[in-house]
C-alpha cells in the first residue's frame, strides 16, 4: 500500500499570532528553516510528498517553494492566509484562492491541482467551498477530517478517498485524512498534534491498520519540528495574552521533541507518494 505524505507549510507564529493574537505581521524565516529540515529528511530516503503552501508564504519566501518544486516534490494549495472556511464568506474564500493559486503558481513555476483548506475548516456546513473549488479546476481537495471534534472535523464522512459529485453537474475528489475506529469512535491518527501526542508504537500500529482497507493520508508542520525559542515579538504578544492563549502555545509545544523520529520510523516502515499520485493509484471509491 503507497500512502499520501502531505506537509502543510505554514509559519506558526504567524498563524497562531493572526489567529489569537491579532498579529500581522509576515511569515517568519522559520518556515524556510523547518521546511528545509523536511526536505533533507525526504531527500535523505528518495521520498516524494505533497506540500500544501499558504500564499504568504509563497509571497514572503518565493525561493522555498522553488526549491520544493525543484526537488520534485507536488505543490497544492493552502488558502491565502491561515483563515478558516467558515470566517470566510464564499466570495472571500474565492477571491483567496485565486490569489493564493497566482502566487504558489508564480513561485513553483507549475500549476497546483490540489487543496487544503487551513486547519482542516471545510465540513458539512461548509461544503460549499467543495463547488467553489471544483469550479476553479481544482481536481482534488484533502481539508476533512472524518470525526466530531471541536474545531473541525466532519461526523459521519466516509474515510477512503472518494469523488464526490456536486451542484451543476461538477465533482471532486476529496481525500480525507487519516483516521482509525477505537471502540466505535473515529479517532485521526498518524500526523499533527496526533503525531506528537501519541507514542511512536501507538502511531504504527494505526498505520498498520489504516493499510488493511486504505492508503493513509498523513499530514505534518514543519514547525512542529521546531525546537528554536519563539521570536521576541511573539513572545511580547504571549506575555499580555489571555490565560487560555497561553495554554493552547504550550499544548501545541508538547511533544515536538518526538515528532523528527517518529516521523522517520514511519518513512523507513512504510511506503508513501504525493497525494496526486496515491489518488491515480487508488481509484477514488
């Protein structure tokens, strides 16, 4: 079985900052430090992956999304901004993507096929964004998540990559991430904070179970490889935070020490392709 390896390429202290902190301010060269990492860890195993980019990144750092095209890696969407689909109205969704598409394009010198939304904010009531999409000439989108959580997440969406037709005649394959069933529950598994959290066994043995009837989609950030200090303007923006902003900075800290070899057991332990090709290879169900 070939999985799906896709790397969402966000500035972290961008986005949590615009997020919950009101911060503006550009995206920091720590996502060219990070994602380089990714880049050498792959390159190091001859492993090709999707990189899901936000168009500030791109406008920002240019040159890093060159370098990800140039090592062959497939280069997909990842909105303009980090903002969630449902604070967006559909025209503003729109109008981000196609800004966001000139600028990966212009910066990848090829076209993008692929999208995912930030923070996985495309659910059921937000499935409008699918037509959007679909009729942009998008092929592909991967921004659900197959289980009931708080802040994403769509309950009762089958887990296998799948085509899903649409208003006017239009369609989309959606490629939902990975998720396994613990006791009647849908649970996600093997990528983000889920990767961080849970004991290098625990995430095998999901990939080992995802891999009887699915390819698994996996995801990461490169900041969640990241143990530099945060920069003194994030830090100045943390210290007048409200308590709760100041927890959820240290629940997204657990566990990045982890992340670098866990990431690289799963490489050595299974097979994995961009998310364009695993949908080739594994006819959408």
């Amino acid at each position: 079985m070939v999985n799906a390896l896709t790397i969402d390429v966000e500035d972290y202290y961008n986005v949590f900052a615009r997020d919950r902190l009101a911060w503006d301010g550009p995206p920091t060269d720590a996502v060219v430090r990070n994602t380089s990492r990714l880049l050498e860890i792959l390159d190091g195993r001859g492993v090709k992956a999707t990189f899901f980019v936000l168009g500030e990144v791109a406008e920002t750092f240019a040159g890093l999304v060159a370098d990800i095209a140039a090592a062959g890696h497939e280069v997909g969407l990842h909105g303009l901004r980090h903002h969630q689909v449902f604070r967006r109205s559909p025209e503003q969704f729109r109008q981000d993507l196609t800004e966001a598409r000139k600028r990966i394009e212009d910066a990848a010198g090829a076209g993008v096929r692929g999208h995912r939304a930030p923070a996985f904010s495309i659910r059921e009531e937000t499935r409008w964004a699918l037509e959007i999409l679909a009729e942009e000439g998008l092929e592909y989108d991967s921004s659900v998540v197959p289980f009931s959580g708080k802040r994403y997440g769509w309950q009762g969406f089958a887990p296998g990559i799948q085509r899903m037709e649409l208003p006017g005649g239009l369609s989309i394959v959606e490629a939902p991430i990975a998720t396994i069933r613990l006791c009647g529950v849908s649970l996600p598994a093997c990528g983000g904070g889920y990767l961080r959290r849970f004991p290098k066994w625990f995430t095998l043995w999901a990939m080992r179970r995802i891999q009887r009837v699915r390819p698994a989609v996996v995801y990461v950030h490169p900041y969640e490889l990241d143990l530099a200090p945060p920069p003194a303007e994030f830090q100045q923006h943390l210290a007048v935070a409200v308590p709760a902003i100041r927890r959820f900075h240290a629940v997204q800290l657990r566990g990045r020490r982890t992340v670098e070899a866990k990431l690289e057991a799963m490489l050595d332990g299974f097979r994995f392709a961009p998310l364009a090709d695993v949908i080739r290879s594994a006819p959408p169900e």
